[in-house]
C-alpha cells in the first residue's frame, strides 16, 4: 500500500519517501546485509548517504550536513523500518549525531558531524547501563572513562564512540575512538539479527569532552523515542502489506482466503491500528522539531502506542500467514523479532507510561 503520512508529507518529503523506497527496493537484501561481516548493509548504506544524502538530513549546513529537519530524517527511518534494513541509520545519523548536536558545543559539531553526515564515518552513542538508559554505565574520572555501556547500537563496526558517563552526579559526554586503547567492543546475538549491539566496554580510557547541557538525556530519550516509533510504523505498515498480499493469493475450500468476512475484519483493525500509530509518530516528530513543551509528552505516548501496534500487527501476520509464517525461509519472523526488539529498546513500555504520567503530572 502506497501511502503518506497525514499531514505532514510536503511534496519534496513524498520525493524523499520515493527516492528511499525506489532504492531499497533496487538495491536492499535484508539477509545479505545482517548475515555479512560487519553486521549491515555496507553497499546500501553507501547508497543511501551518497545518492540521497540520508545521514545529513538533519545535520545543519555548517557541519556539513543539508539543513533539513528530523521530519525528513523521520520519512527514512519509516522506510528503513518497513524494510527491516541493516544500516547505521538510527544509531548513527540520530541517536550519535543528535547527542553531538544538542550539545551545543560548536568545536565537537565542527570535528565529528561532517564525517557521520557523509555516511564515511560511522558513530555509535554509548548511553545505557546494566540495567537500562535511565542511567550510564559509564564513569568518567579525571578525563578517564571506566565502565560498560550495554545495548550499544552499530558499535562494532563505528569508526567513533559518543560516551554518556557519569561524573560528580552528572552526566557527561565524551568522545574516543574506537581502535583506542583499553575499548572492548563484544558483539551480542540478538533476538533481531537485522539490528546490531554490542557492549562496549572501557578500562581508563582517555577521552575528549564535550560540552553539554544538563538535560541532554532527557532529550536524548524523547529523540530516540520518537526516532524509533518511525522504524515501528514502518516495519508494521510492511508486515501489514505482506498478510494482505498473502490472503489474496492463498485459497481454502475453493476461495482465496482474503475473501472471507472473519479475516476482512481483521486486516481491516490492523489496518486502523497502522494508520493510528503514523498519526501519533508523526504529531510527536513534528512537536520534536517545533520545539513544542508537549514533545516529551508525545514522545513517550509514541513509544507505547507504536510498540504495542507493531507487536500486535506483527501477531497477526504470523498468524494468518499460517504455517509458512513461522519459517525461516519466510520474512514474517523478521518483523515479528523486530517488534519485540524494540519492544524494550531504549526502555520498557512501563517505563514510558511512568515517564508520561511524570510529563502530565509536571504539566498540571
């Protein structure tokens, strides 16, 4: 189904769109790319940042990005997400260069943007800890960094590490290299082989700072939050696409099966849910750039929205996949792995519904 997304598409954003799906749908093999050595698409992903610029979407001109808006960079993470594509978008050209450029500190942004915004060096932001992104894993002394960072998106194959350490009761930022010494990066396996982590961790290692502002998580958190709701509508308008597709071409008792009221009724639901979960990740991406008071808000009502539609579209295309659903052969399982992935990404679901009761509550 060929849709966009209500309200907010301008017509250069539709151009965006069809430009990623025309390429993915020339060049992307989702199994080629989480299969290889590194973990992701390494063609695609020179593809997409130097035929359409991807990564520099929302990285301002004078970092050497194009000066567009998170919305834009939003667009292509829906279609990376109904693609499932093994690429360093979201963990670099977003949760990295979002941390470097909300920092505020111009010297960093002049140093490190030009290279993530031409896709030619890769960034991944170390941020959570054992138990979570409510607080690092990572502490920084006298300019050194010890610690693990757990759950690191595309560290094993980044060129540079952005560090959230704790340091005095506050949280720092930091960035080294990722050959430096005394870095350990452990690759997981992970339930979603379509997207990389690792833990990386740090023995006393030498650093630069960056400067930050005080509430750099908290914007972080709403970032990646609305960031992911993206790949989440995405990946469930797909999963959507491929059960519809399937029920009209599947026949029982002499009938395709999609022609049944029970299984109309069904598709029709998550078809609903779908269009609901674009509605609420857009409103939240386009507060995010407004700077609206609500984005936090927005944010986490997102994430527990657009988890929650996936999980469920997801269930479903299994299910009325029938048995070819549940083979490896097929691509139901990978989104079904998506969903539940993402499902604790940068924090439970519970963690968000608290996280937006604290919003409300300060709100009242």
């Amino acid at each position: 189904m060929s849709r966009v997304a209500p309200g907010i598409d301008t017509e250069e954003q539709a151009a965006l769109r069809d430009s990623v799906r025309g390429l993915l749908a020339a060049q992307s093999d989702v199994r080629r790319g989480y299969a290889g050595n590194p973990r992701y698409d390494v063609g695609l992903w020179e593809s997409l940042t130097q035929q359409i610029g991807v990564a520099a979407l929302a990285i301002p001109e004078e970092f050497g990005g194009i000066g567009a808006t998170l919305v834009e960079t939003h667009v292509v993470l829906e279609e990376l997400g109904a693609g499932l594509s093994p690429v360093p978008m979201l963990g670099s050209a977003v949760l990295a260069a979002q941390a470097i450029l909300r920092s505020g500190d111009d010297a960093a942004c002049e140093r490190l943007l030009p290279g993530i915004a031409e896709g030619t060096t890769i960034a991944a932001l170390c941020w959570a800890g054992e138990r979570g992104w409510a607080q690092p894993g990572v502490r920084a002394e006298s300019g050194l960094l010890s610690g693990t960072a757990h759950y690191v998106l595309d560290a094993e194959y980044a060129d540079v590490l952005i560090v959230l350490a704790e340091s005095g009761g506050v949280t720092t930022l930091h960035s080294v290299a990722a050959g430096t010494d005394g870095v350990t990066i452990e690759p997981h396996t992970v339930l979603d082989p379509t997207r990389a982590l690792a833990t990386v961790r740090f023995d006393e290692v030498d650093a630069e700072a960056i400067l930050a502002p005080a509430d750099l998580v908290d914007q972080l958190r709403t970032v990646a939050a609305i960031a992911l709701s993206a790949d989440q509508v995405g990946a469930a308008r797909a999963a959507l696409d491929l059960t519809v597709e399937y029920t009209k071409s599947r026949t029982q008792f002499g009938r395709v099966i999609g022609s049944f009221q029970a299984l109309k009724h069904r598709m029709a639901d998550l078809f609903v849910l779908n269009e609901s979960s674009t509605s609420i990740s857009y409103t939240a991406v386009d507060a995010l750039v407004r700077e609206s008071d609500e984005a936090p808000a927005l944010a986490a009502a997102a994430k527990v929205y657009c988890t929650d539609a996936l999980r469920q579209v997801t269930s479903e295309t299994i299910q009325l996949h029938g048995g070819i659903g549940i083979t490896w052969e097929h691509d139901a399982h990978l989104y079904f792995k998506r969903a539940h992935s993402d499902s604790v990404l940068f924090g439970s679901e519970p963690e968000a519904l608290a996280e937006l009761e604290i919003v409300a509550g300060l709100a009242d």
